[in-house]
C-alpha cells in the first residue's frame, strides 16, 4: 500500500460515499406476494427440544453443526446483543455453510424455509411451554399458491440467497406484525444477522431459535433447563461461550478500540466504526459513557471504510465494565461497546519501560520501541535493510539521496509493511504471521517498500502512467513476500485462470501486484529492460494528468493496446510455471484467510496511517497501539497456524502447506478449533499458557513439540513439549 497523494485524493473522492452505523448492504427487495407468518404455536416448527438453554445477552453460544441437513438452516454458533435505550435486538448467527444461491419454490403451497429467534422479556418465562415467548423474529419464504398440509411440489429455481427472505417480520406472541426485521447475510463469512426492535426488550431478555424446512426438519438449540430447576439442579452449560477466549475465536464486531482488546486505567481509546447506513461527514457523533448526558466527539473522520473517533475516551480512575454508545445527530441506530478496565498495575511490564529509540545507517533511521523484539534485534533488521537498499539502488540505477525513516512497531499491521512519503512503517514482532520470512523475506520487504518511500522511486501522485506501481514494487524487488522467479510465477497466474487483460485491474490483493508487475517483466523479456523505463517514462507532457495505457503502449512502442496486450497474453502462456503454480494458489489462498483472521478476530490500528506523516505511531498516546494485539490462547493458536503455513510454502513443503491452509480456514469461518490439526495447535497453546508461558513460534512431530516462548517479553526460552497418555505436557 502507497500513501501518496493519488491515494489521498481517491480517498477524498470516495469518504462521502461511505456511511456508518448500520448494514451498507441493501435490504433484499420484499416479494409483492402476500406473506404467511410461520405458525406461533402448537407446530412441530415450534417445537423446541425440551434438552436446550435459553442464551443470554453478549455470550457467543456453539450449537451441533450438521444437525440439520440444509447448511443455511444449521446453525453453529449465536450471539444477542441488545440496546436497552433504543430497543434494539441484534442476533448474529454463523451458519455452517450459506451459499451465494439457493433453491426456492420446490413447494407452492407450504412455506419453503423458516428462520425464527423467540424472545423472552423474563428469563423466568424461558421454557419449551411459553412458546413462542413475547415475540418473535423470523424471517421465511411466502407461499405462492394454495395452502393446506400436503405438500404441491414446483420446479425449484436457483435464486440469490437473500430472496429467501419474503417475509422479514417481528411477532407479538399472538402472531401479530410489531415490526420489521433488517437481516444481513454473508455467504462469504457464513453469517446471517437480524436487527429489529422489539418493545421493552433488555438485557435481561433471553432466546431460542428454530430453523426449519417444510419438511419438517428443524435446527433448535442443543441445551435446556428450565429456570426453575436451575436453582437446584446443576445446568449443563451450552459448549462454548464468548469472551472464553481459552477455547474459539471472539469477533470483535462493529465497534473496534484500540488499543486492545485488553484495557487498562489510563489507556486512552480509539474508537473505529465499521461502516454502514445514513451517514455522511456532515453528520456529528456523540458518545455516552455509561449513564451520563452524551458529549459530541471531536476530531472524527473517516478512514478505510471506518468512522474513527480518535483518542476519544481516557481511562484514567476508571475500573470495572463500562458501557459507551455512540449516538448520531440525525437519530439513526446506536452502536455500544461494553468493556472492562483492569488495574494499571496489570498493564503488560514491557508496555511500562519501553520507550522510543534510533538507530542510523548509510540508508535509514530506525525508530523502534525497547523491550521488544526489534530493539532485541534491530542490528539483524539493520543490516537485512541496508542490503535491501543497496540492492535497489543497483535496480534503479541511483543513489538513495536522503536516508529513511522505518518505524518498526510490536504488532501486525496489514500486510507487515507500509511506504510512503519517505517513510516506512514495518511490523516486527515475536509472533509474526504475516507473509514475510526469514532475511531473504526482511530484503524483499525493505526493496518493495523503498520503492514508494525512495524519493529516487517513479511513482508520481498525479502523473505519469495510468499503471499500478505496486508492480514496479514487486518487479523492483524481484517478488512480493520473498524472492520469486515472476516469469514462472506469471505463467501460474495464467494456468490458474486469473489474468486479465493489461489494462484491467484485478480485485485479489496478491494477483493485482503480481500482474502489473508481469506487465514490466513481459517488457523487459520481450524488448529488452530499457523499455521499461521507457514505458514508464512515457508521459513527458508533465501537466499533472496521468496519461491512459493505451497511449503509453503507442508512444513506447508504436503498437496498438490489443496488439501489446495478445503479446503479453501470448507470453504468459508459453511459459512453464514448474512449482510457482502450487506456490500462486497456496500463497493467496493463506494470504485471504490471514487478512480474514485480522478483519474478524485481530483487526489492526490502520487509522495510525491517516496522515502521510506517518511518524504519529511515536505518540505516547498511540505507544500501547503499536505494542498490544489478541494474545487469547485462541488467537496465538491461530497465528502459529498462520505462520507455519507461510513458512511451509517458502521452503516448498507445498504439502504440509495445504494442510495448514485449510485448517486454519476452517478455523476463521467457524471460529471454533474442531479440526484435529488446529486442536492440536489450541491444546499445546493450553498447556504452556497454563504453565505461565506464551508461545511465539511453534514446531511439531510426531507427538514433539518445541516451542520458542516467553513469560517476560521479550525475553525468550526454549520449551519442550511432549504429548504423553494423549495430553500434551511441558517438559521440566
């Protein structure tokens, strides 16, 4: 990512597009047949299992996946929130697979497919015999014919999944509409969400479910004890709950706080929210701590598709759970975040005593943290950088005329690197997954990036080629993560079925890097590496306009754009991709997940990158932020699955690679570790936790496991762990 000026206009351009604080994603389109709401009571559909729990407001619940046969009706996990002062219910659901399509009108005269959450005010109320509860939401098919209860069979058709969803209505326990549900589904993350809002609800309220097909067949919640019998009997509880971060993934949901997710008295909060509905930068945003009068936020902005609220809440004398919403002038929907504040005294030791340092080479000034890693081995970062520099000097055929600056920070950020305006931001930490590895990683990653922050670079904010320069990054650097032969690596591309034509851009982060720069190296095998300068060089009207393609490839090389382009076309299949073929695939596909993983259960501070002095990361205020990250048990496992994956595909263990990918995607769409590989990593990650350690790299055989560890950051130990009678133990 380059943040230049070109960058900062597109962003201006698209900030009064982006809008906050509900779904963006528009609501299906209501079918004009008239709706039929599923039966209240007395009704198989209805029925719940007398062995299910109701589920609480704020706990992530597990439920048996593959119980019910259609994949969109199972449900595996749930979670309510709820906003007392609006009354309003969000349901969130992850289901264990939902198409981009579906079948629907296999029946005409039944409802077809039945999503229904049963509310109870009073959890005393909670019991299969009080069914439906005071309300209920559901979403369902209509029916188009007739009615009664044998089945009139149709000729289903494939539709998009959110035209199931005809009727989207809230129910009184006498069946009466109270409302309209909002639902939002994603098939790319398997989950369905219903908001709605529902008289007199709190947070007190509880719920159970009931998906069901027309057949019959229904998905209920798995545990039930009636409330009275909990006072003396004791209750089993459902098989995960969130904020057990021991044990599955937590989403972080709309709101995010940084730094975090841990809080400690006298951190001071970011707040960035995810984006949705009616928002726009003339709207003002207030936030309400607990129960006081709400205060407008200064400073709020929007940035990469968030609302950022910058150091908006100083926990200075608080502790305990706390309770901040976010309200906006034009009376749309809230959104809350609950946390809690530790005492300061508990606030991570090496966050205490670090503070910011430099060092200085030939290159580069280097501002990293003590008490981290890179402190620990900045003479190792130092030197890698330094040949990476001279490396792209040779490439360039110039000299670096001003010296660096590289901020190295102790989290992930992105992608592990961000250049721009002389400045570099580079993520180095113990317990790196990102997708750099090793020396040969750190030299590939200081070429890419000095090719947007070198002040000798050819990237102009706005002139010049109409070209994406990230692909003179990766073609500067001879690969994008790591050293790659990009000839192989562009004949995988074309085997794969993704290239595009040269002048189209494509969406998938690691393949738009690698065309554009197959489109330099096609230049420089075709017609010689002059002419990739020449080609990039080819505006010379430097009127601050970008001149298209087309007319770089005419005055570069006196051809047509579809003649240049069938060449390059030509070009990318003639050529043998050997192992890059396994490489590309296996490379965005941990690359996806990674980013998957960090959007859902790790997001990252990019509001750190807001301004082009990118020097803000040395903010006291921010110091927390860039040191402080997801060290849940779950998130550790996670991360070590990551990063063993990437390490996997450099050394070619293409294998052992495909393993871990798909273990770890397993992992992300469900939140849960059920796979046996990513147990294994969960249960070793266990065993050290519960031994004082936490885990930093991990390797396993064969029942063996070493493991490098801490237990003061970021000082590390060498730990042995061996799984003896089935349970892994470290070894004294």
């Amino acid at each position: 990512m380059n943040l230049n000026g070109r960058s900062q206009l597109i962003f201006c351009l698209g900030a009064s597009l982006i809008s906050i604080l509900t779904s963006c994603a528009p609501a299906p389109t209501p079918s004009p047949i008239v709706s039929i709401p599923p039966p209240p009571t007395d009704t198989p559909q209805t029925t719940l299992s007398s062995d299910s729990s109701p589920f609480q407001v704020g706990r992530r619940y597990s439920d048996v996946s593959e119980d019910m046969a259609i994949s969109f009706l199972d449900v595996v996990a749930f979670r309510a929130e709820v906003n007392e002062e609006t009354e309003t219910l969000d349901v969130f659901l992850q289901m264990r697979d939902i198409p981009e399509n579906a079948d629907l009108g296999r029946v005409t005269n039944l409802i077809e497919y039945t999503w229904t959450i049963f509310v109870y005010l009073d959890p005393a109320d909670a019991n299969p015999a009080n069914l439906p509860g005071d309300y209920y939401l559901s979403l369902n098919t209509s029916v188009s014919s007739g009615n009664g209860l044998t089945p009139v069979h149709g000729e289903p058709e494939q539709v998009p999944i959110h035209r199931l969803f005809e009727n989207r209505t809230i129910y009184s326990s006498s069946g009466q509409p109270a409302g309209n549900v909002q639902v939002d589904v994603s098939p790319d993350r398997n989950t369905l969400q219903f908001t709605g809002h529902v008289p007199g609800i709190t947070s007190e309220a509880v719920f159970d479910f009931d998906m069901s097909y027309y057949d019959g067949t229904a998905d209920r919640p798995d545990h039930f004890v009636p409330p009275q019998a909990a006072l003396s009997t004791p209750q089993t509880s459902p098989t995960v709950i969130a904020g057990d971060a021991s044990s599955e993934l937590i989403p972080v949901g709309n709101v995010r706080v940084y730094p975090g997710p841990e809080h400690y008295a006298g951190d001071i909060l970011t707040f960035a929210i995810k984006p949705s509905s009616s928002f726009d930068d003339s709207i003002e945003v207030s936030m309400a701590v607990d129960d006081q009068e709400p205060r407008a936020v200064p400073g709020a902005f929007f940035w990469f598709d968030e609302v950022i609220l910058p150091l908006a809440l100083d926990t200075t004398g608080l502790s305990g759970h706390h309770t901040v919403r976010f309200i906006t002038a034009n009376g749309n929907r809230h959104e809350t975040y609950s946390f809690e504040v530790l005492p300061a005294d508990r606030r991570p030791a090496n966050e205490i005593r670090a503070v910011w340092q430099t060092k200085e080479t030939d290159c580069c000034i280097f501002h990293f943290l003590s008490e981290t890693a890179a402190a620990r081995d900045i003479d190792f970062i130092s030197e890698h950088f330094q040949q990476g520099a001279l490396e792209f000097e040779e490439v360039m055929r110039a000299e670096i005329r001003s010296k660096l600056d590289i901020y190295l920070i102790d989290r992930m950020l992105m992608n592990g690197g961000v250049g721009g305006s002389g400045k570099l931001v580079i993520s180095y930490t113990d317990r790196y997954y990102g997708p750099t590895v090793g020396s040969a990683g750190v030299e590939t990653l200081a070429r890419h990036e000095f090719s947007h922050a070198a002040d000798i670079g050819l990237e102009n904010d706005v002139d010049g080629v109409d070209f994406n320069y990230e692909g003179l990054a990766v073609y500067v650097a001879g690969g994008h993560y790591k050293p790659e032969p990009l000839i192989q690596r562009g004949a995988a591309l074309y085997d794969l079925g993704h290239s595009v034509p040269v002048n189209e851009f494509i969406p998938q982060h690691e393949l738009s890097y690698l065309h554009a720069a197959l489109l330099l190296t096609y230049i420089a095998d075709t017609y010689g590496e002059e002419k990739v300068w020449d080609f990039l060089n080819s505006d010379e009207t430097r009127d601050d306009q970008l001149i298209p393609m087309e007319a770089a490839v005419s005055l570069t090389f006196g051809i047509p754009l579809e003649e240049f382009d069938r060449g390059f076309q030509a070009w990318l299949e003639k050529n043998d991709p050997g192992e890059q073929l396994e490489d590309l695939r296996l490379t965005m596909e941990l690359q996806d997940a990674r980013r998957e993983y960090q959007a859902l259960y790790s997001p990252d501070p990019i509001f750190l990158l807001a301004e082009i002095d990118v020097s803000a990361v040395t903010r006291p205020e921010y110091q927390p932020v860039v040191m402080r990250e997801a060290r849940a048990p779950a998130n550790i496992a996670a991360e070590l699955i990551i990063a063993n994956a990437q390490k996997a595909i450099v050394a070619g263990a293409y294998e052992e690679a495909e393993g871990l990918i798909q273990s770890i995607k397993e992992v992300v769409s469900t939140g849960k570790f059920e796979d046996p590989l990513a147990r294994e990593y969960l249960d070793i990650v266990l065993t050290a936790t519960e031994a004082g350690y936490e885990i930093l790299v991990l390797n396993i055989q064969n029942g063996y496991a070493t493991a490098q560890a801490t237990n003061n950051a970021p000082e590390t130990i060498i730990l042995e762990i061996r799984k003896l009678d089935g349970v892994w133990q470290v070894q004294p």
